[in-house]
C-alpha cells in the first residue's frame, strides 16, 4: 500500500475529500431551510471559493451554490478566469450554472448526485467550456439523499 | 390615427420604448470601457430593475446585465418570481442568462441583436421556462452596432 502524505502536496487530495467539504456547505443551507446543495472551487488543492445555496435568504433564485462559489474564487484570485480549476457541487448543476462556468472557462467539473430533470448533461449540446473535464457520481448517493431528504420532509409538512 | 396617452396607462408602453431605456444602460456600460450591454426588467408598465454589465468593474464574468436586473426586480419586489414581468435586453441572452431567467419564471423576453455566437437560440432545446414569451430583433441594428463598434475600436488599440 501506498501512503499519500496530502500534507505535503495537497493538490493531491482525491475528489471524495473536496466532495466532503462540498457537503459541509450543503449541510450550512440545509440548517438555513435552503434546498441543501454546496459548493467549493479548488485551485492546486486549496479551497478559494465556498457557496451554499441561498435562494430563499437573498431572495433570488439564482443565487445558487455555483455561482457564489464562482464568484468568491474570482475574488480571491483577483483574476475572471479559474483555467486551473476545479468545481466541486454536490448536485450537478444546472443550465444557469453551467452556462456561468463556460465564463469562467473552468478546468474541472466535478459534481455528486446526477439532476435529472434540471441538470445540464440532460441538453444534447454541450454548454460548458470545451476545455472544461465534466466528472459525475462522486459520494452520489449521500449527496442526492440530502436533498431528498429535505424535499420529503417538506411534502410531510405541508 | 388613434392617440394613445402612455401616461395614463403605462403598460400600453411598446417594446421600443423599454428598448431605448436598456440601451442607457448599455451606454453606462460603455463608459466603464465594458462590453456594452444593458438590461432592465418591467412590471406593468414600470422599471423595476436595471442592470448593466459590469464583468470587469466586478472582476467576474457571471456580472451580466440581465443578472443584475432580475436580482434588483425581485428586490424590488420582495419576491423571487418574475412572472408578469418582461426582460429587456439589448444583446440576446447566453445561456447562463437564459438559464437563470427559468428559474425566475419570467412572462417575456424582449431582446435587441440577436448572438449567433453564444446567444441561447442557438440551442436546439428549449431552456427557457415553458411560460416565458420569446421577441428577438428590438432595435437590432442600434443595439448590435454598439457592441461590434466596442470590439472594433478594442481591436484597433491592440
């Protein structure tokens, strides 16, 4: 067996790690009643950029976990365009996020839970960034199980 | 000829004259040396959200003007639906801007040129919210030139 010391070189911290923080964000607009989905955006193993999903607080239905996440990053780097890096979203995104991230000419994209109805790879053309890797189905199934969860317990009430 | 008094019903307001109103706001935008493309969303007859686009002011390219306008509506509002309400926008919407106006659930889309390049009816499928009316060509010549004139000068300082 080989042992990875991540302290020495984080940009070699697997997916599943950065999915784990992803999942804390979603976990954050889960305790604010927000539709649970989080986001990171990782340059060369450092997180830059965090969003969780803040439609109902901000009042504004693009204010998705992507965008937030986007936008933070850009900030940080003082630079528009995050070429070396990487989104992590807990639910894959959406035509409105994914159309942000052509923008943002993103390297990587790596997603949870796969959204049937509103996720981007349901359009038969493609609208991310040529350059940009799509990766889906990491921790899938505790990333869709938020949601879900969250929905049911919603119908349970009303 | 019949006379139609706009002051006493402004909803009777025709496209153009929204139009002529995005195009300040494009105009604001041209003097931040932006790419010059402006926005506003109406509500019976009223303004109720401007934007332009401030991609480089903001240091982020999700700082499209329709983006700036739906989030300042449903401020106004203090709702997250725009249902009745018309976008006005003098460059055809990309798609993340399209994407976003599915989740606002907009009344209608008014644009002025259309963008062959990255405009969202380039798409095959549909990605707009099924309720939501769709004009393009508004005043296409005068809110085209705007931004092709913008891109040629930048290409002659270079």
């Amino acid at each position: 067996m080989k042992f990875i010391n991540f302290d020495n070189d984080p940009s070699l911290l697997p997916d599943e790690f950065f999915m784990k923080e992803a999942l804390k964000e979603a976990h954050i607009a889960l305790r604010l009643d927000e539709v649970p989905i989080g986001a990171l955006v990782v340059s060369n193993g450092r997180v830059i950029g965090r969003g969780h999903n803040l439609t109902e607080q901000l009042n504004d239905v693009t204010a998705h976990a992507e965008m937030q996440a986007f936008t933070a990053a850009a900030n940080f780097l003082g630079a528009k365009y995050l070429k070396d890096c990487t989104l992590y979203v807990t639910i894959e995104p959406c035509v409105m996020c994914a159309g942000a991230s052509y923008w943002t000419q993103i390297g990587r994209i790596v997603f949870g839970a796969y959204d049937k109805q509103r996720g981007f790879t349901q359009l038969k053309q493609r609208i991310t960034h040529p350059k940009t890797e799509i990766i889906g189905g990491i921790q899938e199934i505790e990333c869709g199980n938020l949601v879900q969860e969250f929905f049911r317990r919603k119908r349970n009430k009303s």
